[in-house]
C-alpha cells in the first residue's frame, strides 16, 4: 500500500511500515514544515492514504470540503510510537482492504469509519 505519513506521526512509523514492504512518503524526513494543506493536496493528487494523529485533517475534509484518497486518523490516549505502530498494525491486519478513499478513526481498543 501507499501511505503517505504525517510530520506529527513520526518518522518511527514511517520506518516501520517500510519494513513491512509499504511505499511510503514521510513528511518528517522528506517535506518537514509542510502546511497541512500541501499535505492534503499531496496526498491526493499522488494516491497516498495519510496517516496521521493530526484532527486538523477531519476538519479539512469534513468541512472544508478536501477530496482524498483515505485517511487514517490516530486518536491515541498514548502517543508513543509504539503505540501508534501497534494500532496502525492491528488497522492493517483487520482492516487493509478498507482503507482507500474511506476517512478512518482508530483509536487503542476501536476503529471507526467515519461517513460523510
């Protein structure tokens, strides 16, 4: 899969879902100080899912409006890598063929798919 992972969800994650053979554009390490609307319009225009723990996104797409081609939304209590590495896994395992172009909420213990 494409992922594309925000600057605020860490570079950790990004390394991590390379290593489980995704292709992956991190803002961290590759765009940093991207403006959120960049990172949307990015995201979009070159088929990437967004990862990211940044609600400003829900906004963006809710709102004002922003196509994308699916976004997963961490709402973690511990926002530790660790923790957002095992969420994003257990999203994968349970969930990969769902992804695209769907607006996804996961948090520690739930994951929700959010409508328009």
């Amino acid at each position: 899969m494409r992922f594309l992972v925000d600057e605020c969800t860490g570079p950790k994650v990004a390394q991590w879902l390379r290593e489980k053979n995704h292709e992956v554009f991190s803002v961290y390490e590759q765009a940093r100080g991207m403006i959120d609307d960049d990172v949307i319009k990015m995201a979009y225009i070159d088929n990437w899912i967004l990862i990211t723990n940044d609600k400003g996104f829900g906004e963006k797409i809710f709102r004002e409006g922003h196509p994308h081609r699916g976004v997963v939304f961490l709402r973690l209590e511990d926002e530790r890598t660790v923790t957002k590495i095992k969420t994003i896994n257990k999203l994968l395992e349970l969930y990969s063929d769902q992804l695209s172009d769907n607006f996804v909420v996961a948090t520690e213990t739930k994951v929700r798919f959010a409508r328009k």
